[in-house]
C-alpha cells in the first residue's frame, strides 16, 4: 500500500467551481450509462471503502490527532473506525434485500392489476462533512448512498486539512471519478459546492451554515437532508439516583472533548440534586482523566476560534453570576497552550447567559434548576427542538410523559448518545436541529427514489371482469356509475 503525506496532498489542492461541476458531469454521465446498478457492484464499492479504511487506521487516527492538537486514537477508533465498520456490515448484510422491488395491495375496484415500490438509486449524491468525527460523518452517508447504487461527491472540512488530504488520497485510490469525488479546501469551495445540481445533498453541521446551504442547494431544488445540532437536554427525574447516572452523562459530555453532535448541552433537575450532581461530575471527570494538560487521551478544542469561544461563554456566564466547577488542578497556561479544557460544570445558570442560549459544543455543561417534570418538559418545549434527549428515571410513566411531551431527534433514556449507534434506529434532527435521516435501511430510502408503479393488467378472466366493474367510472356516466360511487363509498367504510 502506498505511504500517503497528507501535507503533500494538501498543498496540490486548489478546486475551481468549473472543477467541481466537470466531476459531478462525469458522475452523471456514468449514471446515465448505468442507472440501476447490481448488487455485485454496489457490494464491491462498499467492500473497498471497508478495506481502504483498513489498510490505513493508523494513517487516520494520526491524522486527525494531528488536526486538532491532540485526539484520543482509541476515540477515533471506537468514534470513527469502528462506526464507519460497523455501518458498511449492516449495508452488507441487507442491501440485496433493501434494493428488492416491494409488493403492495390494489384497491378492490382494481382487482386483477397489481402495485410494487421499485427503490431506485437517485444519481449522484454531494456530502457535505464537518470536523468533529471526519471519517465517520464522510463514511456514513456514503454507505447509504453506495449501498443505494449511487456515486458520490464529498466536500472535507478545512478545519481537518491533514485528515481531509488523507481521505481525498484514499478515495483516489480506490474509486474511479464516477464513483467517489473528493473535494477540499475552504468557503469557497464549500459555496460552490452547495451551488451543484446533485439528486440529493447531506449536509452535517450548524443550523446557521445549514440556512446557507439549504439555500444554495434550492437554487437547482436539490432535496436536502441537513443534520444540525442545538442544545441536547438531559433530563434528570426527582426519582434517579445521582450516582448511578454520573458515568453514563460524563462520558457523553467527555467524548470528543464535548465536540459531538449529540453531546448532552445542559441539564434540567431539582435544586436539592444539583450539589450532588456537580460534585459527582467532577470527581468523575477526574477519575477518567487524572491529568488534562498532556493527556493523550483528553482531546483538544479544534481551533483557537473555537477554544476562545467556550472561554467567553464561561466569562459571561460568571459575570451573570454562575459558579463556575473546573475537573482538575492543571497549570491554566498549559492548558491554554494546547487548547485543552477540563471538564467544566455551569451552577446558578439563567436564560440570560449565553451559555444557555447557544449550542456548546464542548466540555461545559450548565446545570439548571427545574423541581416538577411539568417544569422540566415546559422548558424542553418552549425551546428549539434539539437533535437528541436524554432522560434518567426509574419510572415507566415519567418515560412515556417525556417521549410523548417533548420532540427530539432521537432520544436515549438511562444513558447517553447510544441511540446513534443503533443500525436499526433512522439518525436525524427535527425542526432546528435537521431535516430528513439517514443510517441503516432508512439511510438506503433517504439516498433512493421510492418509485410507485401500478401495473394494469392486460388480458384473462380478471381483466374482463375488471373491464366490467371499471366501465361505470368512463363517462357518459349511467347507473353503473352510481354503483361504482356507492360500493367505493362501502369500501372506505361510509354507509
């Protein structure tokens, strides 16, 4: 396998629009040749973008350590590798069955002809892939699309340009240009890219960015699937028990430094539990991570811009009057040299401070008092709808309260983000937080044309009886006519 300098890479790539739009004509004009891929093919794509991934683990972990200053590998490992793994055995495994054509029912008045839902592959697919997990959020949504018998068109996120060289290198590669296109570089890019007339385009990142996109996109009313973000709340009942809910809560704050999609925003419980809690938290994080600063497993912030951004929502927080609770006893100036933040929990928080008013995207977490769970669902529903919920209690009526009160994403009771990792489970936002889903079978349906065919049937006994009962509907209408309208109102159950 041949060795990848993803630095050397990077520096080869300048995209023009007129680049991206010959790549996606080729596409096209692949797909015109050959619209309705086979099985064989589709399972050969798929196979090579789980070996290629393989071939080069190593490569990929240290890559995207290297883009955000210090990355667990065993994150990316479980994050990335693993994930991306396990979605392309469950495309394997049931693509052949997702792809067959579907039988369904005609209505009586019918009778002889026959339905069927022929899933068909929608061309070509642009993915537009954010930072926080590069590998995983690139790989996903091109399985769907492969799996569907679609090619592909990535754009990478600069702000991961060793890892985004990397992956461009591989899929070079491994596919031909009418299969997988990788493009990187900057806005630019990303506008012109959004611009492109794909069958479909998936955007993962922020609800602002996604007005952007969204926008661009219904230029040539290209259909969207946008998964977002927003303020995920955890819910904590007056009935859980704070030290059995701690591990499960830390680690979906912790993974990734906070910097997940799905990472738990806030948390909503009584003011007797929030002492508790805080102190629970903390000793927590500090049993995970006995040290921050130089810690090869603690992940840094991505960016300056992001590492002084969570700064200010601490600073304005404090100025407003919360307590501020850091993990640790870390020097501050090493810390700040590698864009390291311990884990931080926000007390005496209000809807003033920005920290309760934008999505964090890091390791702080704002505990806010609310005693009933009418206060707890009132507040859910009086903000914008996030893409996941997390509820801990004991009691089954709570459960149903909050699933059939509140509106999410997704949601994981008793424990945190595991809801995404479920290959039988659709992954998507709602209202702010997303459009549309993907993953699993519904990741093979978002990246298909569900095509409804009615087939009139053509000769024998049934198509003349057929030809018979259908003649009152033909004008000019008669008594038959007014027997057809009564037995199909018999039908719909009218009397």
């Amino acid at each position: 396998m041949v060795r990848i300098n993803p630095e050397k890479a990077a520096a080869k790539s300048k995209l023009k629009t007129s680049d991206l739009q010959a790549a996606l004509a080729v596409q096209k004009a692949a797909f015109k040749r050959t619209p309705y891929p086979a099985w064989s093919i589709r399972k050969a794509r798929l196979e090579k973008l789980r070996d290629v991934i393989r071939a080069h683990e190593d490569d990929i972990k240290n890559a995207i350590s290297e883009d955000f200053g210090n990355r667990s590998l065993l994150e990316t490992d479980f994050a990335d590798i693993v994930s991306s793994y396990n979605e392309i055995a469950d495309q394997l495994k049931h693509g052949e069955k997702w792809m067959s054509r579907r039988k369904k029912k005609v209505e009586l008045a019918q009778m002889g002809a026959s339905a069927e839902i022929i899933p068909q592959p929608l061309g070509v697919v642009g993915v537009i892939v954010p930072w926080n997990y590069p590998l995983f959020l690139a790989a996903s949504p091109m399985i769907g699309a492969m799996g569907a018998g679609n090619s592909v068109m990535v754009k990478m996120s600069e702000y991961t340009p060793k890892f985004s060289a990397l992956f461009k290198k591989m899929m070079d590669e491994t596919f031909s240009p009418e299969e997988v296109f990788v493009a990187t570089g900057g806005v630019d890019v990303a506008q012109a890219f959004s611009g492109l007339a794909f069958d479909h385009l998936l955007f993962t990142g922020s609800t602002s960015v996604a007005k952007h996109v969204a926008k661009a996109a219904a230029e040539n009313l290209v259909p969207c699937t946008l998964e977002l973000g927003g303020k995920s709340p955890v819910i904590v009942a007056g009935d859980a028990n704070i030290d059995d809910i701690i591990p499960q809560i830390a680690l979906g704050k912790m993974m990734n430094a906070g910097q997940t999609c799905i990472a738990p925003d806030y948390a909503l419980m009584p003011q007797a539990k929030i002492n508790a809690f805080s102190d629970a938290m903390i000793k927590r994080a500090e049993e995970m991570y006995p040290t921050f600063a130089g810690n090869e497993q603690y992940t840094s912030v991505i960016a300056d811009a992001h590492y002084a951004r969570l700064q200010s929502l601490l600073e304005d927080a404090e100025n407003k009057g919360a307590t501020i609770r850091v993990a640790g006893n870390d020097d501050k100036q090493q810390l700040a040299k590698e864009r390291r933040i311990p884990l931080t929990v926000v007390t005496g928080v209000n809807e003033d401070m920005k920290i309760m008013q934008e999505e964090i995207f890091g390791p702080l977490l704002p505990v806010m008092a609310s005693e009933t769970l009418d206060d707890q669902i009132g507040y859910v529903q009086d903000h914008a709808r996030p893409l996941a919920l997390y509820l801990f209690t004991k009691d089954a009526a709570t459960k149903d309260r909050v699933l059939l009160e509140t509106h999410a994403g997704g949601v994981s009771t008793n424990d945190t983000m595991w809801h995404i990792s479920q290959s039988e489970l659709p992954f998507g936002g709602v209202g702010p937080s997303g459009m549309g889903a993907y993953q699993g079978e519904k990741g093979f349906e978002t990246f298909s044309h569900m095509k409804s065919v009615f087939h009139q049937s053509t000769g024998g006994i049934r198509h003349a009886i057929k030809g018979k009962l259908m003649a009152g509907i033909h004008a000019p209408y008669d008594e038959g006519s007014e027997k057809m309208v009564k037995m199909a109102k018999k039908q719909a159950g009218i009397k």
